[in-house]
C-alpha cells in the first residue's frame, strides 16, 4: 500500500478505481478496514474504517470493451488530527457471484464463473505534527484560541513572522508547537506541564495520543 503525507487544513483529494474486462459485469468500491500505527501497539487505539469527516464520492462507471467504476475521498485534516496515522483499506469487488433477477445479465460462462473476485488496496495517511497550513482571513489570535494557547506562544515559533499584527498568508505554513521526542516512561500530563500547557491543549495536537487515552 501507499502513504500520504498530509497537513493540518489542507484539502486532498484521493482517486480510488478498479476494471473487470468482462464487460457485462458490475463493480463495487467500498471500504474496508483500518488499523492505527504502529501496527502492533497494545491496546489498539480505536479508528473509524473512512478517515475523519471525509466524503466518499458515489461511483462513476464506465462500460466499453472493459467495465471500470471511480470513486473519490475528499477530505480536509482538521486542527485536532497532528500526528494522525491509520492505515485505511479498500476492497473492490465484482458482482459475478451475486443472484440476478435476470440471470443472462451476466452469463454463466468461463469469463463470469459465478464467484465474487475482490482486490484490496489501502493507503497510510499521516498528518504532520505542528503545522497548520493558514486559511483565508486567519489570525495568529484566532488559530492560538483553537489550540488553547494564546498569540504570543505562536509567534515564538514563527520566526518568519516579524510581527504579531501581520497578515498570515493564505495556505502559508504556522508552526503551532514543537515536536518533542517521546521519553520512556514518559505521561501526557508530564509531558504538557513541562511545556507550560494543559493536558488538553496536549492532545490537540496529537491525535495518536488523544486516540490511545480512548483505548
């Protein structure tokens, strides 16, 4: 399977599609599965089969020598989902297997022989950690109220930014934190004190971590 590689408010759009060359057929696309990573961390965090507030297209088919059917998952990280990293699995499948009411819409024959044939695909997507990509007309005050911390702690990091009061451009880059090395025995709310921040201001941003506390 493939990797994405995504960003806190940007929007991606992935293109999902399969073929049977027998014409007559029918296709599916659906999702499947999904599994939080690392793959073998206990307890496994939970995860919901499509990615968060995403939307996936109805099919588009096309049928010529060939039957082809298209779907597309849009979605847009939001600022809680740092640091999010699910495998997400698709499986397609045939109609070859599936009673008709008119049974010479798909003949029995050596091309369609009366079992499903499904194929799976899957795609890990991660959300970089502490970069949020600035939508239209934002402010440092504004995207700081979302993260409950306050302007001053984001310019700190931000040193492109020579002044509070300047415009933020739009889809430009905001580091919203500092990526800190995980310590062996290490807790959330020790980790957040000695940042100066809440727990919960912790967990904004970082979704794996907000999932594990949920286990």
């Amino acid at each position: 399977g493939g990797a994405a590689d995504l960003f806190i408010g940007r929007s991606y759009t992935l293109h999902l599609h399969a073929s049977d060359d027998n014409s007559q057929d029918t296709l599916e696309i659906e999702p499947h599965s999904c599994n939080s990573l690392p793959a073998d961390r206990t307890p496994a965090p939970p995860c919901d089969v499509l990615p968060w507030g995403s939307e996936l297209s109805e099919g588009e088919e096309e049928r010529g020598a060939v039957v082809s059917l298209s779907r597309s998952l849009s979605l847009t990280p939001s600022y809680a989902h740092g640091g999010y990293s699910i495998r997400h699995c698709f499986v397609a499948r045939d109609g070859c297997g599936i009673p008709r009411e008119d049974p010479a819409a798909c003949p029995a024959n050596d091309r369609c022989p009366g079992v499903v044939e499904e194929a799976e695909a899957c795609v890990t997507l991660h959300v970089r950690r502490c970069q949020y990509v600035v939508r239209k007309g934002q402010t440092l005050e504004q995207i700081a109220a979302i993260y409950r911390t306050d302007w001053m702690q984001l310019w700190s990091h931000n040193d492109l930014i020579e002044s509070p009061d300047m415009a933020l451009a739009l889809d430009s880059f905001l580091l919203i934190g500092r990526v800190y090395d995980v310590q062996p025995y290490d807790i959330p709310r020790e980790v957040a004190s000695r940042f100066g921040m809440g727990e919960e201001a912790l967990l904004l941003l970082n979704a794996d971590i907000a999932a594990a506390a949920l286990a």
